[in-house]
C-alpha cells in the first residue's frame, strides 16, 4: 500500500480506533463504560431521592455466602455473626451455592416483597438478568440454570441466641429456600411469553417466605447492578447498610476471631491478617464510589472496622418500602 492510500485509510478511520492504536491505556472497555454509568445512577437516584429497591433476607445479610466455588465434595458452610449462626448443606448432586447464585435469593425475596405473595411469579430468565444489569446469552442463561438448582438444592440451619433478663432463648430454624419451583429451561432467555401458563412459578418455603415479610431488609438495586460480579463488595455493601442503619453510636467490629468480621461474610480464608486487611480496604474504597457518605473505615491498630450510624437508603425510599 503506497503512503498515499495509508494516509488515505487513516482519515477513514473513526475517532476510537485512532485512540485504540495510538493510545490505548485511554480506551474505555464497554464494560467499564457500564460500570461509570451505573455508579452515576446510583449516586443521582440517591440525590435526587429515587432510590428502586431491592430486598434482602436477613440470614443472607448477616452471613454471606461462599464467594468462591467450594471445593469439590465440600457441602457444608458455615458463618458466625455474633449471636447468628448460619450454616447451609449443599445437595449432593448440585453442590453448595456460591458466587453469582447469591442474587437469587435476592431476587426472590425483591419478588416476594413487590408481590405480596410466597408464590411469586416471572416472565423468563432474561427478566432476573435484566434486573441485575448482565448480559443475557446461552451462558449467562445456563449458569442463572445451574444457581436455581443449587440454591433449591440447599438446606438452611439458622440459630439466634437472646438473652431474657438471666434466662438466655435459643432459636433454632431448619428450612429450605424453596418449596416448589416450576421453571421453564429451554427457552432462550429471550423469548417472549407465549401465555401465562409458560410463567416461571417459584414458591418460597414458609420459613424463608416468613422471614423475609418479618424482616423484609431493603437495599438499593442500582449498587446491587454494578457490584453483581463483585461478590464480596456487594456482601459487604448489603452488611453496611444494614449495620450502619441499626448502629446508634459507633461500634468496634472485630475483623479477627470467632466473632470478626471474616467470620461472617462469605469470603476465603485469608493466610495472613493483613491480607484480609488490605482486601478490606480495598472494598471499602469500591463502596464509597457508590456511596461517598458511608460511616465505615478501619481503625488505626488495624484489629477493628468503626461503623457510625447512616443508611445507604434515603428517607422516601425507606418509607414507601
């Protein structure tokens, strides 16, 4: 080609592909491109007090669930948040749920809430992933497949300790999440709704479905889009905003021990203190790009997370919840 022609070609060139070649640490992935938007979605709704909301049970809020795959054959899991204890079976064929599946939960009890119903209905998978902000595709499709089963699969033991005067009450719950599930599989995600009766039907197990109307934990679905592939954020977000909302005063969070902070959110177990530690601040840093005004930092020994009062959820969209 004579550099006449290259020169030609060039001028054709659009302005992206011009900065893909000559300086690509400024190109923005699409992804990333999302990303932006939604953080100024959140962060505007917020301001402007238009807040959607989604809901969250409490166990799930409290203890989360493992971040990673298990390994394999591993169908126990177990978290500790103070008087809460949480431990969840994995069905043996399915496995534990892990990762992506914790949305499920979340989507069912946002349903159950909106609803008023413990027999909740929806029009096809591509409705949850849309609801999320993911892709919808065959493998997206299948893999929202596979966290259905696991998560229909899973037996919950749930146990509160309170203490009444000198007498302490122990309350111990054992529950499914699902009592019945009528799915449609092998529709592609995207079809439109031939009748009601090719509705997804799922019904909630009393327990579950008692729970979430007791005590219906609402958090803001534009931050639960842009954290839904970053598992850990989005525990620590949903723990945030439900801790800062209940606090009075500040409190002393232990990272470390039976009773710290890693023992209740449904991260690995870290080698080193300090690489939780630097995990942490990490997060954190990523949930102050959502919500700037969040009352949460490391203490300066480094052994505890300071939480001070606040919510991530504004006043009208709290009272209409």
């Amino acid at each position: 080609m004579s550099a006449k022609d290259t020169r030609k070609t060039r001028s054709l060139e659009s302005s992206g592909a011009v900065l893909s070649r000559t300086s690509p640490d400024l190109v923005i992935s699409k992804q990333k491109w999302r990303q932006i938007e939604g953080i100024a979605l959140v962060r505007s709704r917020r301001e402007e007090q238009k807040q959607l909301l989604a809901f969250s049970s409490r166990p799930f809020v409290l203890c989360g669930l493992p971040i990673r795959q298990p390994p394999k054959g591993q169908l126990l899991f177990e978290r500790r948040n103070g008087r809460f204890f949480l431990q969840i079976t994995g069905h043996p064929e399915y496995g534990l749920p892990f990762g992506q599946d914790r949305l499920v939960p979340i989507y069912l009890a946002t349903l159950a809430v909106q609803q008023k119903s413990q027999t909740v209905r929806f029009k096809s998978g591509a409705e949850m992933l849309d609801t999320f902000g993911l892709q919808k595709g065959g493998t997206e499709y299948n893999r929202l497949v596979t966290a259905f089963e696991r998560i229909f699969g899973a037996t919950i033991f749930f146990r509160t300790d309170t203490m009444t005067g000198k007498a302490k009450l122990v309350n111990h719950s054992r529950f499914h999440f699902l009592r019945e599930a009528k799915l449609w599989y092998h529709r592609r995600p995207t079809q439109t709704l031939l009748s009601e009766d090719f509705k997804n039907v799922v019904v909630l197990s009393d327990e579950f479905y008692q729970e979430i109307t007791a005590h219906p934990i609402p958090t803001d679905l534009e931050a639960v889009k842009v954290l839904a592939n970053a598992h850990a954020v989005l525990d620590l977000f949903l723990w945030l905003s439900y801790r800062c909302f209940l606090a009075t005063t500040e409190e002393a969070i232990p990272l470390f021990g039976a009773l710290g902070l890693v023992q209740q959110l449904g991260c690995v177990q870290y080698s080193r203190e300090r690489r939780f530690r630097s995990k942490l601040e990490e997060w954190l840093d990523k949930i102050r790009v959502l919500w700037p005004e969040c009352p949460a930092q490391i203490s300066t020994d480094g052994c505890s997370l300071l939480v001070r009062p606040g919510s991530a959820i504004c006043r009208s969209a709290r009272a209409s919840a």
